[in-house]
C-alpha cells in the first residue's frame, strides 16, 4: 500500500531528515513509527500526503508514484489519507460537526449522507452527543477523538496519526489506539508516529524505528 | 470554507460501514457543487452581515467610487440633451460674387427655396446692408466717401432639420459650388466649441471612472486579503484533508461578489439621491427660461447596470487577492 524506496529528505537548510529509508506496509498493516525526537517520523508522514517531496528517491502509494502528482492532483490524493494532528488542526470558530463533516464537503457529498456520516463518525469515537459543541470546550482527548472521527469520515484507505495520544493520559492513550486496530480490522491501512513505546510495545503490531533519518529496525514486513 | 451545517438535522446514529472507498455519481457531485456554492454564498453573506461596520464602510467607498463617475456622466448626458433640444442654430451666410446683379440675386433665392434641405431663404441686397451698416456702424461719413459699394448681396440660408451638424456642413459645402456664389460662411462654431467642450468632458470623465476602477479593485483585493489572512489557519486545515483551490478559493470570490453587488447599490442610491436633491432648483431654472427641460435621471436600467458593474468589480477583485495570496498559504 504504501512503499518508500531509498527516500532522502534534505531540508532547504542542509539538514538531512531522512537518510535512504526503505520499508513497505501492506494493505492490512497498522504500522508503529517510532524514534527520538527529529528522527524523522513527522517527515515521513508528511512525504506520504505530499506536504513533503523526496530529495531522492520513491514514494508510492497504492501503486502510484508520488513523483506523477502534480500540484493540481495533490487535494485528491489527500481526499483518500485520513490524518490525525498531534495538535488537533481543528476549526475553532465551527461545530464539532462543522469539523467532522468538512471532507465531507470538500469531497461533494449531499448534505443527508454528510449528516449521516457525520453521526456514524461521532458515534464510534464516543462524541455523538458533543456535535453541537465548539472545539475549545472540548478536553485534550475529546478534541482529538473529534480530529480522529475528521480523519475517518471520509473513509479513507490510508490513515496516518503524528503522535495522536502525545498529551493523553495512558488509559485515554489504550484507548484510542484500540479505535485505530479496530479500523485497521475493516481494512485501513494505519500508520502511526508514537514516542510511546510502553504503550506500543505492548499492541503486537510491527515497529518501525528511525534513528537520525536511517530505519533502524522493523523495515521488512 | 466549509460553510455552516447547521440546518442539517437528519437521521440520527447512522450504521456502520465499512471502509471500502465511496463513489459519488456525476450527478450527486454537480449537486453537491451546487451546494457548496450555495453554502460559501450564505457563508460570506453572513460574515458580511456580521460586520456591519466595516462592510458599510467598504459598501460606501465602493458606491462613492462608483457614484462619481456615473454622476458626471449624467450631467453630460443632461447637457446634451439640452443643447439638442435648442433650435438649429446653424446659419449659412452666403455672400455672392461681384458682378451678380439684383435679378439673377433673386432668382438664386428663389432656386435655393426650391431645395428640400433648405429650411428658410432671406436675402439682403448689397444696398440694403450698406444701409443696415451705415446706421448700425456709425461710419456713414467714411462710407459716404466710398464712390462705389463695396459690399457684396448676401443671402441667408437656414438649412432644413434640426442640429444635425453634418447636414449643415454637407449642405455648406454645396453652396459653396454655385458659381455665383463667392463664400458660403457656416455659423456654428460656438456649437463646435460646445461639442468639443462635451467631448472633452466626455473623456475626463472616462479617465476619472478608469482611475476609480483601479481604486475599487485594489481596495477590494485589499479588503479580501484581509479576509483571506484572518483565515489562514482554516485555508492551510481546508487544503490538508483535500480542499482544491477552487473549494477555497469559492467564498473569497462570494465576499468579493457581496462588496461589489452592495457598492454597486450604494452607488446606484448615491446618484438618485443628489439627482434628487438637485431637481428643484433645475426646475425653477428651466422655469425661468420657459424650457420643458426635465432632469433625466439614471432609470432602472442604469441603477441594474451600476450593481452589475459592482457585482463584475468585486469578483475581478477579490480573483486577484485571491490568486495572488491563496497560492502562498500551504500546509507546513
Ligand atoms: N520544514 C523544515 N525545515 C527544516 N528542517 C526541518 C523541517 N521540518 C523538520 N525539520 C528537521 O528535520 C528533522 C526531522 O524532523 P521531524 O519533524 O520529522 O522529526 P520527528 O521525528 O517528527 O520529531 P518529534 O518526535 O520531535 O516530532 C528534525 O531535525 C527537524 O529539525
Ligand atoms: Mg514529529
């Protein structure tokens, strides 16, 4: 599903993110990143919705090369990624709904299916009952159970996460890893950059670690 | 952007689904597209509303903008009705060759009767106006002294119609091929400087409305940049769950469309209002002239025509904010 082959990433300032990564995740797989802080996590999550582009080497994505994306096919691209921000990117003057429903929107879809779905998406993250409810009285885990329920709503084949239990407490953390497998289990391939190795160590999904750009561990599925 | 959801209350709960990738039919889509016009046009309407102060004031420089030049152009259009409206002023003064005598004078009047172009003939014998210019110049001791009369036989032609400057000159230039004609003398040059006065007004005011075009598009690009600045951080979350360009850049090019259309009111309402205020002392000045001249206002067409300009300004204005700044806001 998702395949880098000797990516390298060189910042404008010299500084080399990613050094030569190559891994592949399969269609099924809910994948661990992890890595100190600046090893490069973010910057592989970014590559792969082309916030990012390769200094060298291949991204592809469900059996297209990344490099084929103009900038005009960049906002369909990211119609198929699910992403969850570790500081939420919610719309603090909309609705909870408002928040969950924009893929929706952008993607064109009547507003009684966009209703619809909304709910559906709420309802699995435990949030029904918030929809009318603005962003910044939400808790910490609530806001990004909400930017979760935006991630998934559009039902994407890939769903990426940068630190999505980064300030969560460990029960709120087990949690919403275990909404991640359960989407995993319908089919989403789930990439997740996680610090937290006690938690993550303990879910039996592979790991893959970077250390100052370099995969260190867990690059063969 | 996302346009406010809140009249969606349908089917709660909703069932699971799967996570197979949806399809939309074409027809859905141009629906939805409908919608998302729909929404961004009562999204920025509301955001318009909702700040009633700076909107009035963007509203009202737009009209003032708007106003000046279709004002003036009203006047111009007034003013010349009005010299339409005024007889032919136009004379052609025919003065014949020496040697013509009073008979052959006479029967050229009379020829000159006979054409369809020609309005009225009157003629004065050369006696006549040495008579006319003795009494009238006060030269009659010089004028005695003269063993001949150096005057020629005029006659005075009206040409036929109204003002129609090209006939009078077409049917100056005829005369003037008479052989017993000496010189033809078209007498309109003060309705020539009025022409060339209006004219000149004409382009000014054509200068001053580009001017103020100009300023109307930079003040609402200004105004959208603004706009599209204060909501950077909803353009870069629009673009990273896959917002294209043109979904973002939709209710930019709507507020846009807002300011422009209420300028256009505005301005439409500005000129009425000082046409208004100006009919009484015009009516009593016709008055005094016992013109039937009557105040020619913008009329519905023009006011429709005004808000549409408005409408086509905003647009062209914000798509030039909008194409210049919306580019430079991505996702880091
Ligand atoms: N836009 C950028 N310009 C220049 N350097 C950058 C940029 N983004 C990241 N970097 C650098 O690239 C390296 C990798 O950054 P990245 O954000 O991928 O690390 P990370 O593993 O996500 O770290 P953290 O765990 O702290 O989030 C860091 O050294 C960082 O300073
Ligand atoms: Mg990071």
């Amino acid at each position: 599903m998702i395949s880098f082959d000797r990516v390298s990433k060189r910042y404008a300032e010299g500084h080399d993110a990613l050094r030569e990564v190559s891994v592949n995740i399969g269609k099924d797989e809910l994948v661990f990143i992890t890595g100190h802080s600046g090893a490069g996590k973010t910057t592989l999550l970014r590559m792969i919705m082309l916030m990012e582009r390769p200094s060298r080497g291949q991204v592809l994505v469900d059996g297209q090369n990344l490099a084929n994306i103009g900038s005009r096919g960049i906002p369909r691209h990211r119609r198929n990624i699910g992403v969850v921000f570790q500081n939420h990117r919610l719309l603090l003057d909309r609705t909870v709904f408002d928040n969950v429903a924009l893929p929706l929107v952008i993607a064109g879809h009547d507003h009684r299916e966009v209703g619809r779905r909304v709910r559906a998406a709420l309802d699995k993250v435990g949030l029904l009952k918030r929809e009318r409810a603005m962003p910044v009285t939400l808790s910490g885990g609530e806001q990004q159970r909400v930017g979760i329920a935006r991630a998934v709503v559009g039902k994407p084949k890939i769903l990426l996460a940068d630190e999505p239990t980064g300030n969560l407490d460990p029960g709120l953390s087990a949690e919403i890893m275990q909404l991640f497998e359960e989407f995993n289990q319908v089919g989403v391939t789930v990439l997740i950059a996680s610090h937290d190795l006690a938690l993550i160590s303990r879910l039996h999904h592979r790991i893959i670690t970077l250390r100052d750009g370099r995969l260190v561990a867990g690059g063969k599925s | 952007m996302i346009g406010r959801l809140k009249a969606t209350r349908s089917v709660p709960g909703g069932r699971r689904e799967g996570a197979s990738q949806s399809r939309t039919g074409l027809r859905d889509r141009y629906q939805a597209w409908l919608q998302h016009h729909r929404l961004s046009a009562a999204d920025s309407m509301t955001r318009v509303i909702d700040n009633p102060v700076s909107s009035v004031m963007t509203w009202l420089v737009i009209g003032i903008a708007l106003a000046l030049p279709t004002g003036l152009n009203v006047a111009l259009d007034n003013v010349s009705q009005l010299s339409s409206s005024w007889d032919s002023p136009a004379q052609i003064s025919l003065f014949l060759q020496d040697g013509v005598s009073d008979d052959r004078a006479r029967q050229l009047q009379a020829e000159l009767d006979e054409r369809p172009d020609v309005a009225e003939t009157r003629f004065v014998s050369r006696e006549e106006a040495l008579d006319e210019f003795r009494t009238l110049s006060g030269f009659a001791d010089v004028l005695a002294s003269l063993d001949s009369n150096p005057l020629p036989h005029l006659i005075l032609v009206s040409p036929a119609g109204a003002a129609a400057q090209s006939a009078a000159l077409a049917l100056r230039e005829d005369l003037q091929a008479y052989p017993d004609v000496a010189q033809a003398v078209l007498d309109m040059e003060w309705l020539q400087r009025l022409n060339s006065l209006m004219e000149l007004s004409r382009r000014l005011v054509l200068a001053v409305g580009g001017l103020l075009v100009v300023g109307v598009l930079l003040i609402l690009g200004n105004t959208i940049r603004l706009a599209i600045e204060s909501r950077r951080e909803e353009i870069v979350i629009v673009k990273l769950v896959g917002g294209s360009n043109a979904f973002v850049r939709r209710p930019f090019l709507y507020t846009g469309l807002w300011y422009g259309v209420g300028g256009g009111v505005f301005a439409a309402v500005l000129v009425a209002a000082s046409l208004w205020f100006l009919r009484q002392p015009i009516s009593e000045l016709a008055g005094l002239y016992q013109s039937e001249f009557r105040l020619r206002g913008l009329g519905v067409m023009g006011g429709l025509n005004l808000v549409i300009l408005g409408g086509l300004l905003g647009l062209a204005g914000s798509w030039l904010a909008v194409a210049r700044h919306l580019a430079d806001i991505q996702p880091r």
